[in-house]
C-alpha cells in the first residue's frame, strides 16, 4: 500500500504548504511591521529634527552672546541712535562692521552666515556675510518679529524665507546702559542648505529635506546607518509638497501623518517655526521602507550578512534526513516488496516455488501474489489438477504414511499388504503432486518455503504426530521465518480462552486441501489421483492468520464447539482393519482413559461401511494408537485437558472430528 | 521722493503744495509731541509673540533689560502716523508717495493720505516682495523685484486698506484715505512731530495699525510757528463691547 510512502508525500506536501503559509504570513507581517516602524521612525526623526532645530537655534543664540556685549557694537549702535533720525554716522557704521567680521571670525561651531547690527529704528547700520545689501542704505530688519522683540530685550530664534531661501535666524538685544532701553540688536541668520542640513542629517540619524513654497530647498541623507539612502527619493517630494495644503492635520498642528511617496518611501512634514510657519516652509524626514513583494523577496533582498545568519548544518541535517527517510520508505514499501516479489517470481520460473509465499509480501503486492497462486491453481484445476478439499485431520497433523511403521493411521492391510496411495515413497504410492518433484523433503526453516517443496515420506518415523504437526504449523507459520501466529480474538464466555476458531477467511468455503489429503483413503485406494490427492492450498498454507486461526495448526488454545463444525478438526478415512484391531486394546484404552474412544470407534466403522469404505485392518489399537498420538499433540499443543473425538459423514466418507476441551 | 527727505523739509514742501493749491497762507511749522506710544503694541508682533503662534522656538527675556522697556510698543518714526485733517477738501498729492519695503514691514507702516494721491511700494530688499491689498480684487499680489516698485491709485471715497505681503507675514501696512487730510508726521524717537499747515483749524489725528488712536484740534494762525501746549496723548480706542455684555 505504501502508507509511509503516501504518509511522508502528505507530510511533505503539508509541510511544503505550511511553509508557503508561514512564508506569505511573514512577508505580509514583515511589511505591515516595516509599515509600522517606518511610521514610528518618522514620527521619531521628525521628533528628533524638530528637536535638533531647537538645539541649534539655542547654540547659535548663547554663541551670539559676545556679539550682543562687544563694545563696538555697542558704540557703534549708540552713534547710530542719535538726534539725526535720518542719517547713519559713517564711522559707526564701519566700526560696527569691522566688529561684527571680528565677531564672525570666532565662531568655531554654528558660524553664521551673517551677522546684522540693527540699531533703534530697524536700521542695518553694518553686516558681514550678506554682501547683497552693501550698497543698500536703506536695508532694515526692524520689521521681523525677531529683531523687533531683541530691540524691546528679548532673545528670540525665528526662521525667515528670503526668495525661496530659508534662513535660520537668532537676534539678541544689544545693551549699553541698563538704564535705558536696548540700543539696538544683533541679528545672525544661517541659510539652510545642502551643509546645514547635512549637519542636521548627521546630528538627528536620518535623511532629511527642507521646503520652502512647494520647493526643495536643502536636503541630505543620512550615511551612517550603513544603507545608503537614495537620493533620488528627493525627488518624489516635488509632487507630494503640493498636497500639504490640503492636509488639515499638518496645517493644524504643524506635523503630518506619513505620506506614502512611493511604495518604497515614507515622508513626514512639520512646519518650522517663525515667519516660515506661515510660508509654507518646511521640513521632511524621508525613509524608505523595506517591503518584500514575495516569498522569493527574502532571498532576493538577502545580502552577505543576512546569508550568514544560516544554519547551514541544520539545513542540510533537514533536507538529509528528509531524504534519507523518503529513500526509506520508498525501499521499505516500494523497492523491497518489488525485489521479493521479483526473486519469488524468479523462483517460480526455476521450479524452486510453485506459489507465490504470500506471508512474505505486504502491502498491495499480497493480493496481486494471492491471485497469480489462485490463477495458478485454477489452471491446474482446469487442467485435471486437484480440488481444494476441506482439511481433515490428515492436512492438519501432517500426512499419514500408509505403511504401519511410519504413521498410527497407516493400518496394514490383512494381507500384510501396504496400500498402493499409502505409501508415499513405496511403488503403490500415490502419484506425486504436479508441483511437488520426488525426493525427499528438504527442510528450510530459514525460507519457509519447504512445504512447497517435494514432500517424501516424514523422517521422524510413523506416528511422530507431533513433530508432524508441529512441523505442519511450521509450513502454516512460513517455516521459522515469522513470529507466532497473533493472539487469537477474545472468545465470547468470560472463562473461555481465546478463540483458536475464528470465522474462516473469504476464500474459506473452498475445500482446504493438504498434502496429506492424498492418502485420503487410509488404506483404501485413492479414488482418483488428481481428485482424491488433495494438496493443501497456498494460501492456506502461507496465510498466516489463517493458520494462526486453524484450531490445531495455529498454536494456539481454545475451544472447539460443534457449531463450528467446519472449522473442527477431522480425521479422515481410518481403515477398518485398525478398528478391528483396537477391539483387543480396551484395557489399555481404559488405563488410557480412552473407553469412550470405543464409541468413537463404533461409530466410525459403522459409519465406514454405511458409505461403503473398506474397513479390514482397521483394529482398535491401532486407532486408539492414532487418536492417542493426536490427542497428545493437540493436549500439548493447546493445553487442553483432554480431546474429545466424534465421528461424522463428509462428502460421503466417514471422519472424525477432535475436539479440544479444557475442563 | 519726497520720503528721502528730511522731516522738517518734507513738511514744508508737503505745506507749500497744499498752499499752492488751496490758496490758503502758510502759517507755518505746528509742532507738537505725542504722549502714550509706548502703550502700542503692533498686532503683528503682539500676535508672533504669542506661544501659540509657532513663530519662535526660542524667547526669552534679557535678564538686563528693565521690564518697562521690554514693552512692545511700536516704533513712532514707523507706525504712528499724525494727520492733520483740514475743513477743505484736499487735493492729491503729487508726485507719487514712496512707500519703502524693507525689514520686515513698510516704512512707514500707517499712513493716511487724501483721495486721488498715488502710492508707490519700493522693494529695497534684495529678494522679492508680493504686496496686495486684503480683501480687494482689484490690487492683488504681484511680485515687486528689488529695486522696482509697484504704484497704487488711491481710489475716491476714502476707506482703509491693508497691504500685506504673501511673502513675510510680518508686513502689515494700512493706509487711510481721507479727502480732508491736510498734512501728515511722523514723530521722532522723543515723539515729537512737526507739521505744516496754513492757517485754519484742523483736527489732528494719530492713527496706528490702522486705527485711530489720538484727535486733538489745533488752531493754526497766521504767524507761526505754532506748538501744541499739551502733549497729543495717544490710546487705543477701548474695544467694543461683546455682543450680550452688560454696559459698563
């Protein structure tokens, strides 16, 4: 049947789709937690960006502090707030920009880009670093909040968009006499490009990309997570800026959600802080996001390291032993049962077999051997081969030598003379089997199949029944080759031991037959060779539940009612002679315990004659002799205390019936 | 041009124009000073100082700077503007008047003017500006280059416009359109201004951010100079009451 083999197909197929199950169930887990911890990465860099800004914006205002304090400035701005509201003092515009280019100059970190003196009024009275306005007298900067909160003594950060640019601006008051109010401020903006928000990228671990007016301004990735960022990703913010006017949630508190800018990309806005809020100015920390299309995604987006993490010993240990044990059951169950059936087929061309030994295959190779040995045996029968008859007593224990010497229901004839079928090996013997060549039996335990073999006369001398019968429980059990037969079925009394009787098998109505059923006669000549010389059916003989289930062959105990008549042992033909004979041994058969074999007797040569068997020679001695010999062995057999024996008419021959009992 | 110049020259030639064209005598200078301007807080800067504003990470007083001069009140020069408004209908002022733009803001940031004059916004920033009128449909935004300006016809009637940049949300400028208004001041950092009338009476009134905040008469006679005795006190106008609050 295979069942390993199917077994283990079904597990690898269950296998195979619960791996694909798992696979589609990681992929799809793996990217809705990518989803999610991208979600949460941008929240978090967009957290940490907002926060960086602080930072700097707090760094550039304390570094601003020399600026606000230095003397020149605060001459300069003193100068510059005199009585003439309309006219700037040229030196203190100049001794204001020397001492702001001083102030710039020692700058280490946050350096500005620019650094403005404004005095009262709003009024740039001197800068470095944005040479745009050198020649512009009237540039102010009064109107910004920011330098309008330092001129009133505020220190305050904003971020300013000046053509698109977006500036980074810290401002604080300038103080000459604490008695009065401020006399002006300084201002220093930091334009926010590549550099700046290189920086920036750097400080807060991510990639990032300031906006200013639906267009990028500044952006940079970040390198040091070892995965470098795509740049070009930048560029999908072009077409996503636009749609920040419509999001009510980025316009309300100043951060979106995640935008989805492809696929592969999440971005994140927030507003800056300052004029900027208002300008549409921006930044956006931009991640990818690492999806798997498929299961075959894992080994396609697998690099070195990820490859490394393999267990390959495990690996290989699972697709060996997956192997191995596939290879197994195929052999067990494929490659093993083809080969017997192969060398048995072998065997059969050779001669060394006439059957198929059916104990020997399992599985669906059992039936197919079970129907050629029928289809070998319906050949035979059609060609004048032997009928399957029921088992008697012979095909039980064993064939029945026709001469005295070699067997207890070998009765001699008065005439001194041995039936012809009774002996085996002698002239009158009956004609050997058509499967089974002259010679002597050659014993095989090993193989099991020396019951199919040329049966000669029994070594172990007549009236051996139980090495006969043993050795026929042998031919039933496949020679030495298989275990006992199995434990028989619970009988149904409560005190009953198992039932050695179970019902017989399909194929049981056809007549068992037995090598011994050839001397069926018991002294009186076979009736017809191919007819009466019964041999013991293979699948009898092979079928080890069978014999486990014959009463006397099984090895097993139990109990023989006669309701299962059928199943009984019975003892074929008795001669009459060895009846007559027995008449003389009732002492010995009353020590024996067996006065009542005397019925037995009685019964059975009346019954001999009422179906017109001879009976001359069948004495009591020698039927007792017989009976003993088999009581013996079927007591030892099945632990029975004693066999009870009946005499009935089958197929119009007289038999006997044993009878184990155990009470 | 004439913003170029001085103050005092500003009001005599803004004086001598109204002369010439009204027929009236030049009197001469009406000085005078304001008082209160330290209690004008621009909207603006009252609004971007404001937590919730999200202008700013960082504000936080100077610990040097006295609390009184940490008001913040708007600049004089820039945000007050005293108007003399006369009992004759006054003609328009020509040439154009410069508005600068600059710092964050016009300059001036208020300003009232009679029917007909024209204004031109000046870019004196090195980036653009996009000046418009809110609420109009007629002068909407337009970008102003530095250095190139952009004009605006007074239309007849009078009313009150508020020019704001698209570009810095800091710039609020409201220009008051009077048909009686005779001359106009700016006062200096000590608050005092200098204005030229003829003879006449004249009512001055000081607006900021738009609005009205101070009105004094003023009498000018035949010889001048004449100066205000009493400081021209400046308040806003108490709010309105809610709509459903009990009077006061």
């Amino acid at each position: 049947m295979m069942l390993l083999s199917r077994f283990w197909y079904v597990l690898i197929s269950i296998l195979l789709g619960v791996s694909l199950y798992a696979v589609y169930v990681a992929v799809g887990q793996y990217n809705r937690r990518n989803g999610v911890a991208m979600n949460e990465g941008l929240a978090s860099d967009s957290q940490t960006v907002g926060w960086a800004l602080q930072i700097d914006a707090r760094r550039r205002l304390d570094l601003l502090l020399p600026g606000s304090v230095d003397p020149t400035v605060r001459a300069s701005l003193g100068a510059a707030n005199g009585k003439d509201t309309d006219k700037i003092p040229q030196k203190a515009r100049d001794d204001a920009k020397r001492a702001l280019g001083d102030i710039q100059g020692k700058f280490v970190d946050y350096k500005p880009d620019a650094i403005f003196a404004v005095d009262r009024d709003g009024r740039v009275i001197a800068q470095v670093g944005f040479e745009q306005v050198n020649s512009n007298g009237e540039f102010e900067l009064g109107g910004y909040p920011a330098v309008f909160d330092a001129l009133h003594g505020y220190l305050r950060d904003d971020t300013w968009v000046w053509g698109g640019k977006i500036y980074r601006v810290v401002s604080r008051p300038v103080e000459d006499d604490s008695t009065q109010p401020p006399v002006g401020a300084i201002v220093a903006i930091r334009a926010v490009d590549p550099q700046f928000a290189k920086d920036l990228a750097k400080r807060a671990r991510t990639n990032i990309a300031f906006y200013a007016g639906n267009q990028r301004v500044a952006m940079a990735s970040y390198e040091g997570s070892g995965e470098k960022f795509d740049d070009a990703a930048f560029e999908l913010l072009a077409a996503d800026l636009p749609k920040l006017v419509d999001d009510k949630i980025y316009k309300d508190s100043g951060r979106s959600d995640v935008h989805a800018l492809s696929p592969d990309v999440g971005a994140m806005y927030a507003r800056l802080p300052g004029d900027a809020w208002d300008l549409g100015a921006g930044f956006s920390v931009l991640r990818p996001r690492v999806s798997i299309k498929g299961p075959l995604g894992f080994l396609s987006g697998a690099d070195d390291t990820d490859k490394k993490s393999v267990n390959w010993f495990v690996l290989a240990a699972v697709v060996l032993l997956g192997a191995t044990l596939g290879i197994l059951f195929s052999f067990l169950e494929h490659s093993l049962p083809m080969g017997e059936l192969a060398a048995q087929a072998r065997k059969l061309r050779k001669g060394e077999l006439d059957y198929f030994q059916l104990p020997r295959f399992r599985g669906g190779y059992r039936p197919i051997a079970q129907d050629v040995n029928q289809g070998i045996e319906r050949v035979l029968e059609r060609g004048g081969g032997a009928a399957r008859k029921p088992a008697d007593l012979e095909s039980i224990l064993g064939p029945v030598p026709a001469q005295p010497a070699m067997s207890a229901f070998s009765f001699p004839l008065p005439d001194g003379s041995v039936p012809p079928q009774m002996s085996p090996g002698g002239p009158g013997g009956p004609p050997p089997s058509p499967f089974r060549p002259p010679g002597p039996p050659q014993p095989n335990p090993g193989t099991g199949s020396h019951q199919m073999r040329p049966q000669g006369p029994p070594q172990n001398g007549p009236g051996n029944f139980g090495h006969q019968m043993q050795q026929q429980q042998q031919q039933h059990h496949g020679g030495h080759m298989g275990p006992p037969g199995p434990p028989p079925r619970p009988n149904a009394g409560p005190n009953a031991g198992p039932n050695p009787f179970p019902p017989p098998r399909p194929n049981a109505g056809m007549p068992a037959t037995s090598p011994f059923a050839q001397t069926t006669a018991l002294g009186g000549p076979p009736s017809s060779p191919g007819a009466q010389h019964h041999q013991q059916h293979p699948a009898d003989a092979y079928e080890p539940t069978q014999a486990a289930l014959s009463p006397l062959q099984g090895g097993v105990p139990g109990l023989h009612t006669p309701a299962e008549e059928d199943e009984a042992t019975m003892v074929g033909q008795v001669p009459a002679d060895v009846l007559a004979a027995a008449t003389g041994e009732s002492a010995r058969a009353a020590e024996d315990g067996t006065e009542e074999w005397l019925g037995v007797y009685d019964d059975f040569i009346r019954k001999k004659r009422e179906c017109g068997e001879p009976t001359e020679g069948l004495t009591f001695e020698k039927f007792a002799q017989t009976l003993r010999k088999n009581r013996d062995a079927l007591m030892q057999r099945h632990g029975c205390k004693r066999v009870r024996f009946a005499v009935y008419v089958k197929e119009g021959r007289a038999s006997l019936k044993a009878t184990p009992i155990k009470d | 041009m004439i913003r170029h110049l001085p103050s005092i020259q500003r009001s005599t030639l803004l004086a001598f124009a109204i002369l010439v064209a009204t027929g009236a005598a030049f009197a001469g200078p009406v000085r005078g000073r304001i008082n209160g301007q330290e209690k004008l807080v621009p909207d603006v800067y009252a609004e971007a100082a404001k937590p919730d504003a999200h202008r700013y990470t960082w504000r936080e007083p100077s610990p040097t700077v006295k609390p009184e001069f940490r008001v913040l009140s708007g600049n004089p020069l820039r945000e007050i503007c005293v108007a003399a408004i006369s009992q004759q209908q006054q003609p328009a002022h020509e040439p154009a008047h410069l508005i600068k733009i600059t710092g964050g803001r016009t300059v001036p940031a208020t300003i009232a003017i009679s029917n007909g004059t024209r204004l031109a916004f000046k870019n004196f920033d090195p980036f653009p500006h996009r000046l418009y009128i809110k609420d109009s449909q007629t002068w909407r935004a337009e970008t102003i280059n530095p250095n190139m300006q952009r004009e605006f016809s007074l239309p007849a009637g009078g009313g009150k416009f508020e020019v704001r940049d698209e570009l810095f949300p800091s710039l609020r400028s409201f220009i008051l359109v009077d048909q009686f208004v005779a001359d106009i001041a700016y006062p200096g950092r000590d608050g005092a201004f200098e204005l030229n009338l003829s003879s006449g009476e004249y009512v001055l009134k000081a607006f900021f951010n738009g609005r009205l905040v101070g009105t004094s008469a003023v009498t000018v006679k035949d010889k001048g100079p004449f100066t205000m005795k009493d400081p021209f006190n400046l308040a806003e106008a108490p709010a309105p009451p809610a709509p459903g609050a009990p009077p006061k």
